[in-house]
C-alpha cells in the first residue's frame, strides 16, 4: 500500500499573503501648523485619535461636515505634562493610553498619535520617573525593556492593518564650536544650528514604513515631503503640496486605488 506523502513541518512559520494589505503606518514631523493634524486626519474612518496636544481645535471640526466629511472621528485625552507629572500618575496614564490605543486598534481604520514626541516622554516618565527639569531620571538605566515594549505598540498597527501616523514635533539641533577663554583655554561652546530634527521615540524612523516631513509655503501651501518610503524608494526626496492620506496610499502602493483609501 503506497504510503502519503508527509506534510513539510514548518513548526511556527506561517505563509506570506499574497494579498498586501492597504495600510500604513507613518511618522509625520513638522513644525507648528504646518498641516500634520490635517494630513493624518484625510485617512479613511473610522478616526480615532490619542490626544495630548491642543492642535486638532479648528482641524477636527472641518471633518465632521461637507466638503471633507461628514467623516466618523472619535478623541480621547490625556493630561500629562513633563516635568508635572509624577511617576505613579504617568504609569496609570501609560496603562489608560495602552487600554484606549487596543480598543481603537480594532474599531478603528486610521489612528493618529497627537503626539507621539508626548508619548514617548510619557512612557520614559512612566518607566524611569523625572526630575524636576522634565529629564527622564534613566541613568544608567537601561532602556532595553522600554524600547522593546514600545516597539511592541507600534508593532500592533501592523498586524490589525489599520493606519496609524505617529505625529512628532521639532527641536532645533545644537552644534559645537571651539571658543577660547580670556585665559587662554580653549573649550567648546554650543550653539544653535539652525537645523531642526523630529523628537520622540528614536527607532519610529525605522519602524514605520514611511517617514514624512511637513512645511508650509505662501505659494504652495501645505506641502509633505517623503523623506523616504520602504514599500516605494522612488518616491523618496519628493515634495507634494496638498497630499492627502489616500493619495499617499496609491503613491506607496501604485497598484491600490481610491477605494482601497476609503
């Protein structure tokens, strides 16, 4: 009696789909009022946003009614502030974002973090405490366990395949110039660069599949750059006034359409 064929063990590897899903999860750097909250919110609803920033006020409304809406947007937030709030209290703020963020995680289809550079502070002040500087008290802690469990966070966004933009705010980077004292001694002397980077979780550049960076110009308006795209490469280094989440969407996926946005 001829004997079957065995089935290939694969133990706890599972097969690629070969369907992509149509979501992304971004990290959206600018300045003040250079259209982030904008951007984020012209994903497809249900909207669900993680508040600890006063910016959505006079953005939000806009997309409740015609031309933009009416679009179904539902908020929460926290009141955290660095330097403020306590250890303890940033923990059972920490445990109410993880609980609010699952549950948008499946009822909703875009997620934004408002911000993310406040979410991460709240997870350092949550994990560490801080002064009262609002520097995180982490030396010569290890950021090891933190690291992990926040990239686990961000990791859920993906396997839900929702959209979620991680907004992050700008700092201005400082440089070193050497400056020699009354005394003969040189020694180095900071000052402001000029340059400005994103502020927040390190590793979210890396996480996300694509990084953008907002500006605002009188002749352009709203513009969003790509600074680089993992789906995409080609579209990296390009500006585009106006763009929107779903026209990203089929930029980063060329072969998705509007309705795969909606």
């Amino acid at each position: 009696m001829p004997t079957q064929p065995r089935k290939p063990d694969w133990g706890r590897f599972k097969p690629v789909n070969e369907v992509i899903p149509y979501r992304m999860i971004i990290r959206s750097a600018g300045m003040e009022k250079t259209g982030k909250n904008h951007f984020a919110l012209t994903g497809p609803g249900p909207v669900a946003i993680l508040s600890f920033d006063i910016g959505l006020e006079g953005v939000v409304e806009k997309f409740r009614k015609l031309p933009l809406g009416p679009k179904d947007i539902r908020y929460t937030e926290y009141e955290f502030e660095r330097g403020k709030t306590d250890r303890d209290e940033a923990q059972k703020i920490r445990e109410q974002f993880i609980e609010d963020y699952d549950t948008a995680i499946r009822q909703a289809r875009t997620i934004l973090w408002d911000t993310e550079t406040e979410v991460w502070e709240l997870f350092r002040t949550a994990e560490f405490g801080s002064n009262d500087q609002g520097v995180a008290t982490d030396a010569p802690k290890a950021y090891t366990k933190l690291n992990a469990a926040y990239r686990d966070l961000i990791q859920r966004a993906y396997d839900a395949n929702v959209n979620l933009v991680l907004i992050q705010k700008m700092k201005e980077r400082w440089a070193i110039s050497k400056k020699m004292k009354n005394d003969g001694r040189i020694v180095d002397s900071p000052y402001p660069s000029g340059e400005w980077e994103p502020v927040g979780f390190k590793e979210a550049g890396y996480i996300v599949q694509v990084n953008l960076r907002h500006s605002w110009a009188k002749e352009k308006g709203f513009i969003v750059e790509v600074v680089n795209c993992r789906q995409n490469m080609e579209i990296a280094g390009t500006e585009y006034p106006g763009l929107t989440l779903p026209e990203l969407g089929q930029l980063v996926f060329p072969e998705s359409t509007e309705e795969d946005w909606s």
